[in-house]
C-alpha cells in the first residue's frame, strides 16, 4: 500500500471558521496554529490530529 501524501488527507473544514474564546475552531475544533500549519504537515501529523487530537479534544469540551 503506498502512503498518501499530505494533500490526499483532506482538512477536517466543516466551513464553519470562527475560533472561539479558547483559541479553537468552532467547526473542526482545531487551533489556529494547527489550521496556520495544516498546509505543511505531513500525513502522519495530519492523521493524528484527525484521529487523536481533534477526537480528544471534543470530547474534553463536552
């Protein structure tokens, strides 16, 4: 199997950009330095903002 490469792992944008008081998107949950870096993440570091991070993180503001 041939890993992705960083493009082919989409954003996790729901279109709904606003960070709120914390400093985190309130569409995707993720922080404004991980939105200013998401271009240049490799696949692993974008899968595990999408599989660990972002889950953690939602879970955690309940």
């Amino acid at each position: 199997m041939v890993n992705p490469l960083p493009s082919e792992i989409e954003s996790p944008c729901i279109g709904i950009c606003r960070l709120d008081a914390d400093g985190y998107c309130v569409g995707c949950q993720r922080s404004g330095e991980e939105i200013a870096l998401w271009i240049g993440m490799s696949a692993a570091e974008r899968r595990h903002i999408i599989e660990d991070v972002l889950p953690q993180r939602e879970a955690a503001r309940r």
